[in-house]
C-alpha cells in the first residue's frame, strides 16, 4: 500500500464517479467490492480501509459492465469502508475516494447519470452463482465415452464428483476404486445406466464396459453442459483451476447443432485449458504446467485441417490453481476477443476459410463473416484425466513420469499401475475445478 501514497498525492480527485457496491458473500469472512464501469474509464485497483484494517486491490471487469474485487475481511466485515477508486482514461489517471456504510440499505448508490454512462447492448441470458446446483439449468455428461482424446475418466452425475459448497461449484475427479472397490476395475461390469441412471453417449463404449476385456475407467469426474446457449455474446466465468498430475480441466463452448458438419466445421472456443501437473516443460523450456491457461478456437473442413493454432493464446500466473480468475471471452459479428482477468490472450476477426487458407468446397460459404462462428453455442465445464491426443506430449518433462505414450491401447492400465507416482499430487479439493460463477449475455 505504501507504494501507492506517493501517486495518490500527485493525483486529483474526479467528480461525478461512482462508489463502489459492498455485498456480503456466502463465504465466511468475504466481502464483492464492485464499480460500475464508465465510459473512457479502465478501473485498475482500489485501496480501502474498514474496521482498522487497510488494503488494496486489483479491480477486474465482468461481462455485466461492472469492475470487482473480492476481498478477505474476516473479522471485520460490518462498519465504515473509505476508499479510493484507482484508474485510467487516455493514458491519465482517475482517482475518487469516499465512504460508503457496509451495513447501510443504499450502499453503492451510483452517481454517475443514465446519460453518461449509455447501457451495453448486452441481455442477460442466464447467470449461476452456484448457491445449489440446478439440474434445470445445468445438463450432466453421464458416460465412459472420453471423446477422440481416449481420456480417462468416467462422467457421472455421482455428489462425490459434482457439489456446491459455500456459493461455489467444485467438479472433482475421484478413484473409482474409492466408490466400488480395486477388483471392480478388472472383473466388474460398468454399466452406466444402471449405476447412474442415464447414459449420454454412447459412442466408444461409453455405456457399458466389462473390466475382463480391459481396466475400467480408474477415475470419476464431472462434466456438465449449459442448457441456455448465446448466439453471439459475452460469456464469463470466475474459477480455480485444479492441482493433480494428468489433470486437465476445461471451460469451453460448443454449438448447439453441427449446422456446418462434424467438428471442427462447426467450431469450438475453449475460454480455458490447463494442465494439472506443477511442471510441464517443452524442449523449448517454455513450462505449460499449471502456471499456465491456454485459450483456443477450434475450426476447419476436417480434423485434419484444423487450424486452431491460428487462433490460440496463453497466459502465465502462479495463482491459477490457488485463487479464482476470470475466464471470458467477447463473441461479437465481427471479432471474438478472450480474456483471462481482463488480459486479452487471443483475438480473431472472421473469414476463417480465407483466414485457414484452405483449398476446396467452403462448408461456411452459407454463413456470415463469422461462420461457423455464427450459431447458438452452450458453455461446457469439465475436468478430464489424462488422453493420448498429445494434450500431454511425449517428449515433455514432467513432475512425475508420464504413464503412458500418446497411441498407446493401454492408457488405462498403465495410468493405474503408475497411480503411486502421480496419486501423491492430489491433494482433496485441490484436484477439483472450483467455480464461483457464470454468465451468459447475449448482444
């Protein structure tokens, strides 16, 4: 806080701008500082003070026009809060402090008028702060079928594998051993309907499987699927990435029918992608382990001309996998822009096949600038285990060994015969995905 005081002195204080919202979280001892977003306006920190105790914050932007930052004052939550709002507009700084009372019924009063501040082109479609899970808004994956990934995991609808607690979703993957028991995965039967109710897909035996003809999946997890769907939007969500090795979480898109043919013709946008492992170390050097987010486009005629590294970007922080970070991406008519805490990682305009360079019939040229970026998508959160589509290459170096080669027909079993050297690095809900909340807006 210190190195703040000498910039706040230089500074002076502008009218006419907002003070900030005080709620109270369901988590014990949190309070949401939020400020309305104004025009010009680039809100970067805000210093403030309450019961004693002072402190300073960065302020993060959500989809719904409003800046936020969440703050840890156990102890101290009722009372008179001072602040000072910290931005930017045109290279200058904005300053503006104030009080505002934690306990009043008008706290976070805005001052700013309906025409200085013109309201987004954005309609809410749907938002989940997670104070239960919604099986109304939320549809679970239910299946064995680990995608074209041969993953690992089995989906199921399972309360060990998909809970909320305290305003926050968690989907945790889980030994399977743990539920049944270390036989089960070599003379069992899997049978997904009968355990779990449903089956989803059933593509690659993703219904029924008998351990005698090869181990059943050694891991639970949980996967669940948006039953709204925004046809271009704004789309957000506020997590913490999972710590474990062979751990790959995902928060991500999918439109709602194949209207251009079979992925990736109708496209895919991975807001987030990590990696569980603590190191993950290309020959390059560049570490791709935890400490780092990717975010990509999927697209092209076929799986083999996918050209989703046109269109793919990362970012480095040691907190992914210990504080929540926002994970959004602005899907416009004429750009799609994703960003991790506000940072722009990737950034794409349209005209993909001209942009892929491809050669052949055009399965877009019926759509608009940003076929096939131009249909209702549903938002996806999930947490998979392992694969051999290179997500975990070969010829990197790990914290641990890595169990299995990429094509291997043994993945399960190699992954479960080495589970002494990777079982360690899971550590309770650390290997899950914890989410604050979503939102969907639609433009």
């Amino acid at each position: 806080m210190k190195t703040l005081l000498p910039l706040l002195a230089a500074l002076s204080l502008t009218a006419a701008l907002p003070k900030p919202r005080i709620k109270h979280l369901p988590v014990e001892g949190e309070l949401e500082i939020s400020v309305e977003d104004v025009p010009g306006v680039r809100w970067t920190a805000v210093q403030y003070h309450l019961a004693g105790k002072s402190s300073v914050g960065t302020l993060y932007p959500s989809v719904d026009g409003v800046w936020r930052h969440r703050a840890d004052v156990a102890g101290s939550r009722s009372g008179k809060l001072k602040y000072t709002l910290i931005g930017q507009t045109n290279g200058e700084p904005v300053v503006t402090s104030g009080t505002v009372d934690t306990d009043s019924d008008d706290r976070g009063a805005v001052v700013v008028s309906p025409q200085e501040r013109p309201r987004r082109g954005r309609t809410l479609v749907f938002r989940d702060d997670f104070n239960s899970l919604d099986t109304g808004a939320w549809e679970y994956e239910v299946s064995m079928y680990g995608g074209y990934n041969w993953e690992i995991q089995v989906y199921t609808n399972d309360p060990l594998n998909a809970f909320t607690r305290n305003g926050h979703l968690f989907l945790k993957p889980t030994l399977t051993a743990d539920k049944f028991n270390e036989s089960f995965l070599t003379t069992g039967v899997m049978d997904v309907r009968s355990i779990w109710g449903k089956c989803t897909n059933e593509d690659r035996y993703g219904c029924h499987r008998e351990g005698r003809y090869g181990l059943l999946p050694p891991v639970m997890s949980a996967k669940l699927k948006s039953r709204k769907t925004v046809r271009f939007g704004y789309v957000c969500a506020r997590a913490r990435i999972p710590q474990g090795d062979w751990i790959w979480p995902a928060i991500w898109m999918l439109p709602q029918s194949s209207h251009y043919g079979q992925w990736p013709r109708s496209g895919e946008i991975d807001l987030m992608e990590s990696r569980g492992n603590s190191v993950a170390r290309a020959p390059d050097g560049n570490d791709h382990g935890r400490n780092e987010v990717g975010s990509t486009m999927h697209w092209g005629p076929d799986a083999g001309q996918n050209k989703f590294y046109l269109t793919h970007g990362e970012r480095d922080d040691g907190s992914f996998s210990t504080q929540m970070h926002d994970y959004c991406v602005d899907w416009t008519q004429d750009h799609i822009s994703i960003t991790v805490d506000g940072h722009e990682v990737m950034r794409t305009g349209g005209n993909f096949w001209q942009k892929g360079g491809f050669g052949g019939s055009n399965p877009w040229a019926g759509g608009s600038h940003m076929a096939p970026f131009d249909q209702p998508f549903y938002l996806i959160l999930n947490v998979a285990v392992g694969g051999t589509s290179g997500f975990f290459p070969d010829d990197w170096t790990y914290n641990s060994r890595k169990p299995w080669r990429d094509g291997s027909t043994k993945e399960l079993e190699e992954f479960w015969a080495a589970r002494h050297e990777w079982q360690p690095s899971w550590q309770g809900d650390m290997v899950a995905m914890e989410v604050d909340w979503v939102e969907m807006y639609q433009y």
